[in-house]
C-alpha cells in the first residue's frame, strides 16, 4: 500500500484548522445541543473534546415542562473548557446573565426603563431580577415617601430606572421612585396646567407643620402659609385646621417650573384693613388683648385681624429698663392708644402709659417748685444722690446742692442709700422727665454766713505769696492769720499760665474762694475761677452795652482794673 506524501504547506494548513478549531471558549456564551438528559441534568455538546453538564432547572420553564429534549439546541456559558473530571464546565445561568448585561447597557445608554422583580432583601435594600442579572434597589430609591411593608411589591414585575452599572465589579444600581416620581411629575404639569392665580379650589389637609399645611387639591399639593390661614394672628395651624379637614382655598401663586402652589384661606375673607385710618384715629382710646410678649414690645389684638404693637418705650412711664412681660402678660386685657397708624406697611403703633396719667405733670401740681419734699435714698453717684419721691418718679440732689460749707465729695459721704431725707424742689422738666433737688437749700442763712473775718464761698480774697512750688503757691490771706494753697491747676484759666514759677514771695494775688469750711478754718482759693467769673461778667456787660466796644477791648479792660495796671 503506497504512503500518501504530506507536503510543508498541507501540514500548515491542517495546523491552521487545528488551531481555529480549538480556539479557547472560556468565558464566551456559545450554542450547544443537548446530547442527552440524565435525571435533572443535561448534556450538552458545545464542540469541545467533552460535553459539559447543565442543571434543568437553570433553563426555567423550559426546563421544567421538558421543552428541552435531546436535540435541542441552547445558549450557554463557557465558564471551564475542562474541569478536574476532564468535564466541560458550562452554565446557563451566567448565559442569560451575559445576554441580559448586553441588553441592560442598551437600555442604560438610552435612559429607558427596564423590567425587573423584587425578590429578596439584603443589608440597605433589596436585590432585584432583571431577566437574568441581579442588581441593588437602595431603600431610598423603592418609593417617594418611606413605607413599613414591601411585601407588596416583592415578586411582582415592575419597572425600574437603571442609575449606575459597573460590568467590571458586576454592578447594578436601580430606583423604582425615579419611575414614580418621573409620573407624578407628568400629573402635577397636567394638573397645573388647568389651575389659574386668583382660583378658588376645594382641597383635604394632608399634612400640617409650624409654618403651615399641606392641602391636596386632587393629585398635587400646595402650601398654605400659617400667616395666610386667617387676618389675625395664628400661632400654630393646628389651632384652625385638622389633617383630613376639606377647605377651600383661593390660589395666590404658581411657579410653573417647580409646580410649587400657594394657597391662602384669609383672601376669601373681607380685608379688615380697609378704611383702618377712620376705624382707628390718633389719639383715640381702645381696648385690647395682649396676643404676644417680645422683648422689644406687646402685641396687642384690637380686632380679629387687627393687631398693634406697644413698643417698650411707649409700656411705663417709670418702669425704663424692665421686659415687657413684667408690665402686662398674655391674653390680658389693657387699654391703649393709638400713637400712628400706617395703612400701606399694615402697622399700628399703640401707647399703654398714655392711658395713664404723666407721674411728673401730677407731681409738679401737688410739688411745685420751691415746695419741700421727702424720700428715700435710692441710689449715690458720683454727682449726686436720686431720691425716690411719691408717684414712683426720683429726683436728683447735685453734688453742689448738698451742703453750703462742705464739698460735694466731702458732703457725699454724710449720705447713704435707705436714708430718709427731705429736699426743696428746684426745677420740674415734664418733657425730659427730671426733677431737681436740693438739700443745702433748706439751711437757711447758711448762704450769707461767713468767718469772723468775713470769708465766705464766693468770696473775692488778696493774699500774699509765701511759698512757691511745683504743686502750686502758699498765701497768706490779707488781714486775716489763714493761709491757702493754690494748686496749680487753679493759678490760670490758660493752661500755659498755670506755672507756679511766675509767682514770686511777696506777690499779692487776687482769688476767688471755692470752698470754706468753718469748723475746721480750712479754704480753698483759686485764681482760675476769678477769671471765669470776671470773663462771663464782661460777656454780660458787652452784651448790653451800647458803647461800640469789642469783647475784646471789654475783656483787656477787666483784666486791666484787676491787676491795677
């Protein structure tokens, strides 16, 4: 028998066909035909050395009503080309899987819906079948609003909206209230479409917070605004409205972007600022209730609808730094009067202690000026002392109003706060509200006593320079055996003259004396309060004079019979 030769390019080609043939399948879906059925299972030939074995099962329904038969030919994964056994390992599971991962891309990539069902749940969500690839619905994404039971929607085939996909990772995230909310948001545009701005519409309380309620005017919601519910004052809806309530409503706007509606129920109402100028004239006394306390003021309802404010300045005429809460309290019912009323800005400005009489015009009828008083000592500064006087008002007794002979200071120190005191009243300013006392006043003669000698505050004095330095002078007052010290501050009114170095001993200086106390024969002189009282004195004389002269011609003048020159 003759040997058939193999030429080089015969033995090429057959390799060639050998190497397509046997091209590797692993990971590949490819078709097979079912070669036999063994029990659950079927044998498939998918070209391989060996045929592989796939459950029936992972055919489904076909499967299971023996549509797959020996012959029939089917899809299935590659998963090994030979396993252990020298099987071919293959699957159709994971077929269907590669089929539906192509299919879900196309529909991914156009933003279409898919198809799927909810059949199980996991850690943050549930696992929904999308013929065949398992993908993760977030429990954020199953409905619009959260819901307690999803038992109803489980194993029920519904649709679905794909948000990411990672064929990488295996990776499928889906939302089923994309779907609802791309709906209701196609309801809400019809739904607006047929609503106008001004329309009245019945609707159902379907939620109420602090700032309003939600009402569902049949498929869409609007707000209405609690300062939209009634013309007065409402604290809270619940005070008017209850969820599952119907009411009518008028549409006051639409934004046809968002599809956000705002409602109002107190436009269908008569508007009780209309003519409120002629309902509520200046100055005119009302009744009220007090509706709200801040801490600028009282709120204070003189209709339903209508309400006023009492600003805190406009509560007490004593009662200056004190929370409005501690003068009137909520639900009280007060008299006020109308201070101004603002129709445009829907603002009316009310007075509580105008109702009440002026505690300063009643004490300057019982109290006039010159009249002795008594009272408490409430309070000690540092220039004075306030007394408390009838009619809850305070005086105030200036340091230079306390004692003839003594100092303020000194005289300051005599008092303390709890002390009963009596003072003559000096001066009533209704408008700014102060009243003036004085204590030193009611010692008579006190104001024309003066030493053996003849000195008294007020007084002008010559005196004999005796010592000089840095502080100020020593002098020696003439025909008296008292001596002074003039301070520095005290030797000028110009503050480059206030040098004790001009002085020389021996020097007569005229001063004026500032305080004298005769007990202890101590005084006080000072030539800068003889200039003031000299310059005011020549203001004054210019001031009436017909001569012609200038201030300053007057002024050189003074100073000239001063120093004798």
């Amino acid at each position: 028998m003759a040997q058939q030769s193999v030429t080089k390019e015969d033995f090429e080609s057959l390799l060639m066909d050998s190497f397509i043939d046997n091209e590797p399948l692993e990971g590949a879906v490819v078709k097979g035909k079912v070669v036999a059925i063994e029990k659950d299972l079927a044998i498939v030939d998918v070209g391989l050395k060996t045929e592989g074995r796939v459950a029936l099962k992972e055919f489904g329904q076909a499967g299971r009503d023996g549509t797959i038969e020996v012959g029939s030919e089917v899809e299935v994964y590659v998963d090994r080309v030979e396993n252990a056994m020298g099987e071919a390992v293959l699957s159709r599971e994971k077929a269907r899987r590669e089929e539906s991962w192509v299919k879900l891309e196309e529909f991914y990539n156009k933003n279409e819906r898919v198809e799927g069902t909810i059949f199980n749940q996991v850690k943050g969500g549930f696992t929904v079948d999308l013929d065949g690839a398992v993908a993760f619905l977030p429990r954020s994404q199953v409905d619009i609003r959260p819901i307690r039971d999803i038992a109803p929607l489980m194993n029920v085939p519904q649709p679905f909206q794909i948000l990411k996909m990672d064929k990488r990772r295996g990776n499928i995230v889906v939302s089923r209230r994309a779907i609802l909310e791309e709906s209701r948001a196609e309801q809400r545009s019809e739904i607006v479409q047929q609503l106008e701005e001004g329309q009245v519409v019945e609707g159902v309380v379907k939620n109420i917070t602090d700032y309003g309620a939600f009402v569902d005017l049949g498929g869409i919601d609007g707000l209405l605004h609690v300062t939209d519910i009634a013309w007065r004052r409402v604290n809270h809806p619940t005070e008017v409205l209850s969820i599952g309530e119907t009411i009518k409503v008028q549409i006051i706007r639409i934004n046809q972007e968002s599809h956000r509606i705002s409602l109002g129920m107190k436009q269908l109402q008569a508007d009780p600022w209309e003519g409120i100028e002629a309902k509520y004239p200046v100055d005119a006394r009302f009744t009220g209730r007090v509706t709200n306390i801040t801490d600028y003021g009282a709120f204070v309802e003189l209709e339903p609808g209508i309400e006023g404010l009492i600003h805190v300045s406009e509560m007490s005429w004593t009662k200056k730094n004190v929370h409005p809460g501690k003068i009137v309290s909520t639900s009280q019912e007060v008299d006020v009067m109308i201070l101004e009323v603002d129709p445009d800005k829907r603002r009316i400005s009310l007075g509580l202690k105008q109702t009440l009489s002026n505690p300063w015009e009643s004490f300057v009828e019982n109290f006039p000026v010159g009249a002795t008083v008594e009272g408490e000592v409430k309070n000690k500064t540092e220039f004075g002392l306030f007394i408390g006087l009838e009619g809850d008002v305070d005086g105030m007794v200036h340091l230079s109003d306390l004692d003839w002979q003594k100092s303020g200071e000194q005289a300051l120190e005599d008092y303390n706060r709890g002390d009963i005191v009596q003072a003559k009243v000096l001066d009533v300013d209704v408008e700014k509200e102060r009243i003036s006392l004085g204590i030193k006043q009611l010692a008579t003669g006190e104001v024309t006593d003066t030493g053996g000698d003849g000195i008294r505050k007020g007084a002008v004095v010559t005196g004999t320079v005796t010592e000089v330095n840095d502080g100020g002078i020593e002098v020696q007052i003439a025909d008296s055996e008292m001596t002074a010290f003039i301070r520095r501050s005290d030797l000028s009114r110009d503050r480059n003259d206030q040098r004790p170095e001009r002085f020389s001993k021996g020097e007569k200086v005229d001063a004026r004396v500032t305080q004298y106390d005769r007990k202890t024969q101590r005084i006080q002189l000072s030539i800068k309060a003889l200039e003031i009282a000299e310059e005011k004195e020549a203001v004054a004389n210019y001031g009436s004079s017909d001569s012609g002269a200038s201030l300053g011609d007057i002024l050189g003048a003074a100073l000239k019979d001063r120093s004798g020159n």
